[in-house]
C-alpha cells in the first residue's frame, strides 16, 4: 500500500493506494477493489478540485487579469510640482535642498548632458534620489509616493 500525504495551506491531504504489478480493467476488478479503485478516484477528484484548479485560477488572475497599481491621483511629477511651486519649506523638507540649489541641480545636470527620460523628467529623477537620500525609504515606498514601477525608480 502506498500513502501520499502532503500538506497545502494549512490543510493535510492524504491519498492511500493499493498497487498491483498488472493494470486490469475496472469492470475486471471484484467488489472490493472496485470499492478502493473508486475511494482512489474520489480523493484524486478532491485533489484536483481543492488544489490544482484554484491555484490555475490564481496564476491565471496573477498573469492575465492584471489591476492597476499605481493609481494615486497625485502622481510623482504632480507632486514635484507642487513642492516647486509651493512654500520654500516644503522642497526643503521633503528633499532635503532649497528651491535654488534643486534649480542649480537640474541645470548642471542638463549641462552634463541628461535628459527626460521617456516616462520621467528630470526634476522627477533628481527628486526621487533626493527623497531617498533624505529619508532612506526602501524601493516599494518610493514606488508608492511616486506612483512608478520598481523598473523605473531603481534604475
């Protein structure tokens, strides 16, 4: 007899079969063997039911039926914009310069030749490695207040 037993979310699942050395039909087997033969079906059923179509479903959802993440009504650039325009204090707080000495950022940076990238300006940039030297967020909290994908803050 051989016994599988395994454990997925909390839940133990065990499966009991008998093996024989030659396959014989069902309709060949007698009443008792029938009688496991369908005990072992039964408990496969479950299986498949309770594991392998939920977790399909999970990774089908995951890859195929994506949701929006980064949603936040004040993007990244908006809010780099309002610390632009906004009171001095702000910039100064929240990226750790004055509004002149970002200025004088932007400008030597353009000066040594970067550039908006496709998806970011470069007040955008600058703020973000700022913002993360200021308050040593990881990635993910930079994602959330900038409203970008881990590809575009880390790089």
């Amino acid at each position: 007899m051989i016994v599988i037993s395994f454990m997925y979310e909390s839940r133990v699942f065990q499966c009991n079969m008998q093996t024989t050395t030659t396959m014989f039909p069902v309709h060949q087997l007698n009443s008792s063997q029938q009688e496991v033969f369908a005990q072992i079906a039964q408990q496969l059923i479950v299986l498949i039911v309770n594991i392998i179509i939920p977790e399909t479903m999970r990774i089908i959802r995951q890859y195929y039926f994506k949701e929006p993440c980064y949603t936040s009504i004040l993007t990244g650039q908006a809010w780099v914009n309002e610390l632009l325009h906004g009171h001095p204090k702000r910039i100064r707080t929240a990226l750790g310069v004055n509004k002149h000495v970002f200025g004088a950022l932007i400008s030597e940076l353009r000066g040594m030749g970067h550039r908006n990238s496709k998806y970011i300006t470069l007040e955008e940039q600058l703020a973000i490695f700022l913002y993360c030297c200021v308050t040593g967020l990881p990635i993910r909290h930079l994602e959330e207040r900038f409203q970008h994908a881990p590809e575009t803050i880390s790089v």
